[in-house]
C-alpha cells in the first residue's frame, strides 16, 4: 500500500514524522493510544497459522537471532545487526507476551477451572 502511494504521487515523503502521522490516519491506527492487550491480540492473530509462523521464523533467521550478531573486525557491522536483531527480538517478545497474570489464567483452565 505505501509503494502504491509512492508511485501513485511520484514523490517520497521527505518527514517520516509526518508520514507516520498519515499513514496512522488513514489506517485508523493511533500508535501512542495502542492498548496491550489489543497489541498482544493484534500479534497473536497475525501469527496464528503455519504460514505465518513459517514468516515469523524467517524473520527471526534475518534478525540473527539464532546466531550470534558479532562481525569480526566491524564495530559498525556489528551495531547493524545487533539492531536488526532487537526488532526481530521485541516482535516475538510481542507474539508471546502475555497478560500480568496470564500463567495463573493458564493454571486454571488448565485445571477446568474457567470461572
């Protein structure tokens, strides 16, 4: 949808500020008025299906989480993948968070208790 705008106008938005504000708009998203639990219900479906868990590990493959983000001789190499690596991290901190007392929520349906 935003290459399709880009194209579509034949410009690039110069103040990302100012494009995340309209891109919020239009969406009907407001990311400073996004309530946890709607977040955590939001990731939860994205990645719900094998399909998209397959996206998920993928993504995780890209932000080196499973292999070290040191560069050997790079300090600057390093730095990028260790960002790379902290937003693949904070999206599947997202997929498996859970309520404050999520594991006591378990705990009971887990024992049949759902009241």
């Amino acid at each position: 949808m935003i290459r399709a705008w880009w194209r579509r106008t034949g410009q690039v938005p110069s103040d990302p500020i100012a494009f995340q504000k309209d891109l919020a708009a239009a969406w009907g998203v407001d990311p400073k008025h996004y309530p946890i639990d709607a977040l955590r219900s939001d990731f939860r479906a994205t990645f719900a299906d094998l399909r998209a868990r397959r996206v998920l590990y993928k993504i995780l493959e890209w932000g080196h989480v499973y292999q070290p983000s040191h560069v050997a001789g790079d300090p600057h190499g390093t730095a990028f993948r260790d960002g790379e690596r902290n937003l693949a991290l904070r999206i599947l901190a997202a997929t498996n968070a859970e309520p404050k007392n999520g594991a006591a929520d378990r705990a009971q349906t887990t024992n049949g208790d759902d009241s």
